[in-house]
C-alpha cells in the first residue's frame, strides 16, 4: 500500500516562496508516483501572496486552512487565536484518520513546542514523522547573547533526534544531521525541484533586454546590493539593458534599503522592483529575460543550500549567471551549462554578466544545455519513487 502523507508547514498555499514549491512537488512527485499528499496549514498567510480559499485543490493536491482563514487578521491576539485554532484542528484531524495517515512531512514548523507535539503524537499513532531541511539552522539569527546560544545548541542537539527521517537539499546538510540523527533515522538527499514542463509550455514573442533576479532582496541571501551594484556599473556599455529584481515584501527592510541604494545611484530608471507576483507572471518575466542573474554571497548559509531559484532559473533555457557557492559547481560547470561567478565580487559579475550579452548566441547555446541538466537532474518527477521508497522504509523500520 503506497502511503498517505499529510504536510504541516507555516508556508502559504498555494502561491508562496520558495519552500511552497518545494513542499508542492514533493506533494505532486508523492502523488504521481501512487502515494497520496495533502497539505494542513495551521497558520494563515501574508496578504500579499493572495490566497484567497481556505481549502481546494491546487495541480491535484489538496489543501486546508485550518485556522479556518487563509489571510492573516492585522490583530496581534486575532493571529494568536488563529494558530491556536489551527493546530487543535491539525491534531484533531490526524487522529481521526490514523488508519488513513502514514507519515506527516514538518515542512517548516518553526517553534519546538510543535516540533515535539506533532513526532509524539505521531510515534503514539504508529505514524512515520520526517522533517524538511534546506537551510542551514538559525543561519539568520547568530546571536551574542549566551541564553540564545545555550537555546540554539540544545535546539540542534535536540530536534534531529526526534525524527524519523530527514530530507536534505545538499550534501553539507546531509553531512550536518547524518551525526545527529537517532540510529535507526534516515537522511535523504533531495536536490532542487522544479517543474520543467511548466516552463517548456509557457511560449513567449520575443526576449526583453532585460536581466532578472528572482528572490527575497535580502542581501544575506541573495547578494540583492551586490547585483545592484554591479549592474550600476554595466550600464555605461549596455545602457538599454533593465534589472528586474522579482520578489520580496514591499513593507520589508531588505526591500527599502535595495531601492534606496538605487537611488543613490541613480539608476532608479534602471531597475524595477515588482514585489511579490502571480507564477504566471514570474515565468513570463524569467522566460522573457536576456539572461537571468542569482548573487548569492558566500556565507554560512550559502555554503549549506543549494537555491531553488537555480533549478527555475535553467528550466527556462536562457543563459543563467550564478555566484559558485555551496554546492553549485557539483552540478553546473562554468561556460558549459552556466557561468559561474566569484562570491563576493562585483567585478566577478560584471565581467560574467557582460560575456553573456556580448557574446549572445554562444550563451543561448549554453542555456540549452542547462536546460537539459534541468531536465535530467531536478525535475520534480523523478524523485516520486525514490520518496514513496525513503517513506516505505522507514515505515518498515517502525514495525521492526
């Protein structure tokens, strides 16, 4: 019997970043192997991803808000009663359909009070419980404060342990948890995941002299101030050229401090900033794009995940610039299927990002092989049968 899992994650549904892909074709890939997947929101979502149902299907996987509200309440203790709510009606549901429930996917459950709830109960219900890691823990909150860090390192210590399995985006994950697992745990190395078809099937006119950058426009992440800045300095010999930076919350700080220096300098006509968008619209612009551009600064966090963004980024055929950090060059090659810049360097970008455009064939000719990488290595329906096999296992393992 192939199985039925059921994913709990404070991502929004089904337009979100990029963990609700993530977690969305690990929901398809389970489906259109044989298995079932569906998706439990115990929270409700920003306002700016526009989702609007509190429960349907989306590409035949389903979904439920079940703080019964998919848009987040402006009030403090509004949220509060939401969560609350939501996660009653998640432990409810799961017992209630523990003859129909195999495995529960944490898919981002962010406070260890849910994290040792739900692999409880679900050690109590015979279930299997697997946690989704594609980033490094705490990358972004490294603190000084000694009862933060004596918090962070039990936290670390503590969570691996209370799985059964664990999927990894990278081989530095797996090489983090594969010495923080229980014994009898298993890690699974899942690269990026993209929908190849969703890009071959979306025909454009023509290309845009534009270069696209699609993410958070946090620096830390994505090297948003370095790309603005490097591209400032392209301008003087590609003029007619626009940066398109896709993404981020327009009432964030990373938003306003990546148009404020923009404005400094004054290339403001030169850049647009669209916030978040609609997936049609994301793929319009990455498909229409000249070439498309990820910045990402060598960091703790960088050395750790590898960027879903990358994966979208060949599906569309076009050349894709990219900074060689983590595990980047284990997959792309430099002038082959990609061009590989140095981390850190403006310089490294220009002259990469230049090449492209001036050397325009050759480039579409090495977008086409990336393309095929994408084909061979990260589209989502390969990894079906290789999850359905990871979640039989373990689920072997626990009647043993």
């Amino acid at each position: 019997m192939y199985p039925h899992v059921v994913i709990i994650t404070h991502a929004p549904y089904p337009n979100g970043m990029a963990l609700t892909k993530r977690l969305h074709y690990y929901a398809r890939a389970i489906i259109e192997a044989g298995g079932n997947a569906e998706f439990l929101l115990p929270n409700p979502s920003l306002k700016i991803f526009g989702n609007i149902k509190t429960s349907g299907y989306h590409e035949n996987v389903k979904f439920k808000y079940t703080c019964n509200t998919s848009t987040k309440p402006p009030r403090f203790l509004a949220r509060r009663k939401a969560g609350l709510i939501g996660y009653i009606n998640i432990i409810r549901y799961v017992i209630s359909n523990r003859n129909l429930v195999n495995a529960i996917i944490d898919g981002g459950m962010p406070y260890l009070i849910h994290k040792i709830l739900f692999t409880r109960l679900a050690n109590i219900l015979g279930m299997i419980i697997i946690q989704e890691k594609s980033e490094f823990p705490f990358f972004k909150k490294q603190s000084a404060k000694i009862s933060v860090k004596l918090y962070q390192k039990f936290y670390n210590f503590l969570v691996p342990k209370l799985y059964d399995g664990i999927f990894v985006i990278s081989e530095k994950l797996f090489d983090y948890y594969k010495s923080r697992i229980r014994k009898r745990s298993k890690l699974l190395l899942i690269p990026v995941l993209v929908n190849v078809n969703e890009y071959k099937e979306y025909k454009i006119s023509d290309r845009k002299l534009t270069i696209v950058s699609a993410g958070s426009l946090s620096q830390l992440k994505d090297g948003t101030l370095t790309l603005i800045n490097a591209f400032s300095r392209m301008l003087e010999r590609f003029p007619d050229y626009k940066l398109i930076c896709v993404g981020g919350n327009p009432d964030s700080k990373e938003f306003f401090t990546a148009m404020s220096l923009a404005e400094r300098l004054n290339i403001k006509e030169s850049v647009e900033f669209t916030g978040f968008i609609p997936r049609e619209e994301l793929i319009r612009f990455q498909k229409e794009a000249a070439v498309l551009v990820l910045a990402k600064p060598s960091s703790l966090h960088a050395d750790h995940c590898f960027p879903t963004k990358v994966g979208e980024y060949l599906a569309t055929g076009n050349p894709v610039v990219v900074t060689n950090t983590g595990e980047i060059s284990k997959f792309l090659t430099d002038q082959e299927n990609a061009f590989l810049a140095e981390p850190d360097s403006e310089k490294s970008l220009v002259e990469k990002l230049s090449s492209v455009l001036i050397n325009y064939e050759e480039a579409i000719r090495i977008g086409k092989r990336g393309l095929r990488l994408a084909e061979t290595e990260f589209d989502y329906k390969i990894f079906g049968k290789p999850i359905i096999e990871f979640i039989e296992k373990l689920m072997e393992s626990r009647k043993n």
